[in-house]
C-alpha cells in the first residue's frame, strides 16, 4: 500500500490548502494510507475539522515555518525547521513512506525531508513568481538545487511555468501541469439592483493591485453615476481608512465587505467582475464567478488565457494600462454586450467543472 506524506505550509481551507485537501480526499478514496503534516506555529482555521473525516488519514503536528522573504530568512527557516526535519525523517523510515507531497513552493521542508531520505518527492507550486521571494541569487541558487531534485513539480498553468523558468533559469524538464480543481457553486437567482455593480474578490495585497482598481472606477463613476463598486477579501481598518482616502469615496458608491465563505452571495450581488492583478497564475474565482453568471474583465498576466477566449468568453487588459480597463468597463455599462459576454463565460465555466480531471490526475501522480 501506497503510504503518502502530505507537507501543509498552513492550516486554512484557501487556496492551496483547499487543493491539499483535495487531494488527499482523492488519494484516500484510491486506497492510499495518508499522513498530513501541518504546522504547529499557526492556528487551525479549517484544515483540522477537513480532514478528521477522511477515513485512512492521520495528521501530525510539528513546529516548523515556510520559506520566502530573503534569503537570510530561508537559512533562519531552515534551522527553526530542523527538530521537525529530525522527527520527520526517522518517521519516513519507520513508516515506509513512499511519496512525499509538498504543497506550495514556499514548503521547503518537504523538498529538504526528500533530499535526506531519497524518496520521491512531489512539490505543488501554486504561487507566482514575485517580490515575496527577495530574490537574492543565492536563494535562486538553493531553488534551483530543490526543483532539479525534486521528482515532479506540478504547475498549474503553462504561464505559470514558463514565470518561473524564467526566474530560476533553467528549464523544468520534471514539471507537469495540473490545473486547480474548480468548485461548484450553488444555483441562485442575481439579486436585482438598479445601479451596475462592480467588484473585486481576494486579498487586498499589492500583488492584486487594487489601485488601478480604484482609479479607473473613480474615472467611470464621474461619467456614469449609476455605478457602485464593492471590495471583498481579507482587510483590516488600516487598509480600508487608505482605500477611503485614495478614492474620497463612501457608501452607498463603495462597500468594502470582510472575507466571506458565502462567495455565491457576493457573485451575485455583482454584474461584473474586476481582477486587476499584476500577476496571477489560475485565479479559480475568475470561474467561480463565470458560474454564477457574472461578466468577468481580468489581468492578462495569467494562465486564464490557456482556457478562456478573449472577447467571447471574457475580456482581458493589461494591468499597466489603465485607459484600456476603462474602456472595457465603459463597454460593459451596457448590459446587453455583459450579458452575451456572461453567458458564454457561464457556459464555459460549467463546462470546465464538468470536464474537471483533478482527482484522476492527482492520484496518477502520487499513488502509481
């Protein structure tokens, strides 16, 4: 029996995490006996309660912390991670591990752990390649060490993988791609509203540049002031006293909304929606929102482009050109052209959920 070790950066139900989960649902359900690695540093927010119903799966706890920033701090990581190095190795060995999942490319741990006992070892990259990083060249150095022993590095979009065989420079001969699986939403009726709604889904950091953003709706709303934008993500008053103050403006034109796990309700408060980022590598609420029938105008800089047909299916524009977003938006206004826009990306979204092999892939990789 296949006996997989699953290596978490963290304890959530987002993102990666959500596709960690996933995964080891899928790996399971195939016969496999699944232990999870989690850090004891960070609180459980999920990930704990996921995964105690999954039968064949245990978890363990250990102190240790992912890597990034700069390189003094992936040396720092590295020594803090040693005692759960130690105890993970000798449980390698005792258990017959047979494959190790890392699940993102800031887990150094897994990629050390399989470097020491020789097992196979498979690293997740979910992240772009950004400034999170520090990109010293020591620290492309180590990562390039990493990735060319790793035994597969699963991307999750060609764009994704060509960002970062850029970066390292080399190519990743050993990559796959696997795209995220997508999550259904629950049918509901658009809430009907007068004014056209535009919004914004994720985190407020300065990856997903949220000033363009701004801008460009300020320029919209002084031409067409049936017009309302709405924020949602992880944001703390500093955040939202700036965004306030960037753009003067107040309810009921902006409403900035906390993070929620009721994503359909906020889809559907919406008409279009604005995903401005400087880089993204499968942004999965661009479909999720497709679903729900909403017009979705998003960053160039990503591997959407792989799946989705410019100006049939969605819109792209180029997240340094602000007169291009508003003149999307401005062609969105009218609600006829969002509407065939929605319609077509709704068909396709449903269709990619349809078509989703995540589980089928997933368990090809780690337990064949």
């Amino acid at each position: 029996m296949n006996h997989l070790l699953f290596i978490s950066h963290a304890r959530g139900l987002h993102g990666a995490e959500a596709v960690m989960v996933q995964a080891v649902k899928a790996c399971a359900a195939s016969g496999a006996h699944v232990t999870v690695v989690v850090p004891s540093v960070v609180p459980d927010s999920g990930m704990d309660k996921a995964l105690s119903g999954i039968r064949g799966v245990q978890m363990l706890t250990l102190p240790y912390r992912p890597a990034g920033g700069s390189m003094l701090r992936t040396r720092l990581v590295r020594l803090y991670n040693w005692r759960a190095l130690r105890e993970l190795k000798r449980f390698v060995t005792r258990e017959q591990v047979t494959t190790i999942y890392s699940n993102t490319s800031i887990t150094i741990l897994g990629a050390e752990l399989a470097r020491i006992t020789h097992v196979r070892h498979i690293w997740h990259w979910h992240e772009p390649v950004d400034e999170r990083f520090g990109w010293h060249f020591t620290l492309k150095d180590y990562y390039r060490e990493l990735a060319q022993a790793a035994d597969t590095i699963v991307c999750i979009s060609r764009h994704q993988q060509a960002e970062w065989e850029q970066t390292l420079g080399i190519p990743l001969s050993n990559a796959v791609i696997v795209y995220n699986p997508i999550k259904r939403l629950e049918a509901r009726s658009p809430q009907p509203h007068k004014d056209v709604r535009i919004g914004f889904i994720g985190h407020f950091e300065e990856r997903k540049n949220i000033p363009l953003l701004l801008q460009v709706f300020l320029a919209i709303h002084n031409q067409v002031s049936e017009t309302h934008l709405s924020l949602c993500g992880a944001i703390d008053e500093h955040d939202r006293e700036c965004i306030e103050q960037m753009t003067d403006l107040r309810e009921p034109v902006l409403t900035i909304l906390p993070q929620t796990p009721d994503v359909t309700k906020f889809y559907h408060s919406i008409d279009i929606l604005v995903l401005p980022s400087w880089r993204e590598t499968m942004p999965l609420v661009v479909l999720e929102a497709m679903q729900a029938g909403v017009c979705v105008l998003q960053t160039n800089k990503s591997g959407m482009s792989e799946l989705l047909e410019a100006g049939i299916e969605t819109l792209f524009f180029s997240p340094d050109r602000p007169e291009e977003l508003e003149h999307l938006l401005l062609q969105c206004l009218d609600a006829d052209y969002r509407r065939l826009i929605a319609q077509a990306g709704q068909q396709k979204a449903l269709q990619l959920v349809n078509n989703q092999s995540f589980n089928e892939q997933i368990t090809k990789l780690l337990c064949e």
